[in-house]
C-alpha cells in the first residue's frame, strides 16, 4: 500500500443498521466511519455478509437525484440497489463516496442536466461549465480499504478508471465483476457517452 493511501485513515465508529429497498429487499450493513481521511469528507463503508475469500468491493459515488429520489436519468439507483444485494451475498464492502455528480457538486450537476436537455452528453455539459469532465479522486477509498485490513479485492464496476486508481494506490484488484446494464430510454443516452467517452463496459443494443 502506497504511503498515500496508507497515511491518517483509522476507524472511527461501527454501528449496525438494517437496510430496506424500495422493491422489499432487506439486508444487515455494518456503517464504518472514519477519521484522517485525505480529502477530509465524511464517506461510509457499509460491510455486507462474510466474504469467503477475496471481498467483493463498490465505489459507489454518491447521487442524491438517482439513489434517493429515484431519478431515470442515470443508472445510480439500480447499481446501488444490485450492488448491495451482490456484495450481501459474497461477502465484502460497499464505499459510499460523497462524490455527487462526478465530484462536481448537486447544483453543478443539475446546471449539467439543464445542457444536456440542450444537446450536449454528460461530459460535454460539464466542459461547457468550465469543470472537469471526471473529478473524481479514489485516495480516500483506498484509506478507507485499507482501514478495515483490505489490500486485494473483486472490484464490482464498469468504470475501468476505478480499477486504474485502486491499484495506483496499492490495492490490488484480483478481478472485476461487471454490473448490470440498467439501460431505459431516459438514461440510454447518458450510458452511451459513458461506454463512447471513457471506455465504461456497459453493452448497450443498437
């Protein structure tokens, strides 16, 4: 593990919380928070089931419009809701990341949401506001898995940069684990910049 990744990050607090889904299911999470984090925000762990081997691992990045309000215009919900149940069953850590919007901010990623109505995909809007197509930095998700003893894991994700971060940061991914496609014709367009634009392993018909 890097001296970066390693540095500062200990476990603040364990507490165990039942989890609910909107579609009925239910599962047991252990919520880990930490102190000493690189960029100082408060991120959670959520630990589900016994991994039996090499823990099953999410980043997930926080979107408050898709996993709360159940917004179609992105794949957030779904892969969030998919993610827990598969890391429930095999064992390991979802990292909940305060990351919204790609690590631009809830009102920044509505300003986008209002130029992609306009034409542009989800990364042209963000250029056309003068920010990062991608902000997002995986430091502290490596402090974080190191933390909780974690320094090889199956990394649940379509997002190869993910994987590119982690293991620059001394994690070693011994596998990815795809997930699912949650394609609907309001998001169709989003998920297809995504696959076009940086290389996401979603296959898409058409």
């Amino acid at each position: 593990m890097s001296s970066t990744a390693s540095a500062g990050a200990v476990v603040r607090t364990r507490v165990r919380i039942p989890l609910t889904f909107a579609d009925g299911y239910a599962t047991i999470a252990e919520a880990v928070t930490f102190d000493g984090l690189a960029d100082g925000r408060e991120h959670v762990a959520l630990v589900l089931g016994e991994p039996a081997g090499t823990p099953l691992v999410r980043l997930h990045s926080e979107c408050l419009t898709g996993d709360v309000f159940g917004s179609a215009r992105c794949d957030c919900g779904p892969q969030l809701r998919e993610a827990v149940e598969l890391i429930s069953e095999a064992g390991g850590i979802l990292l909940y990341l305060r990351q919204e919007g790609r690590d631009i901010g809830l009102y920044n990623k509505l300003d986008a949401y209002a130029l992609q109505d306009g034409g542009l995909d989800t990364y042209q809007a963000n250029a056309a506001l003068g920010l990062p197509e991608d902000a997002r930095d995986y430091t502290a998700a490596a402090q974080m898995l190191t933390a909780l003893g974690v320094d090889e894991l199956d990394l649940l994700t379509n997002n190869p940069e993910k994987a590119r971060q982690l293991t620059g940061l001394g994690v070693q991914v011994a596998s990815i684990v795809p997930t699912g496609v949650h394609a609907t014709p309001d998001n169709l367009r989003y998920l297809r910049a995504k696959v076009e634009h940086t290389g996401h392993t979603i296959s898409l018909a058409g």
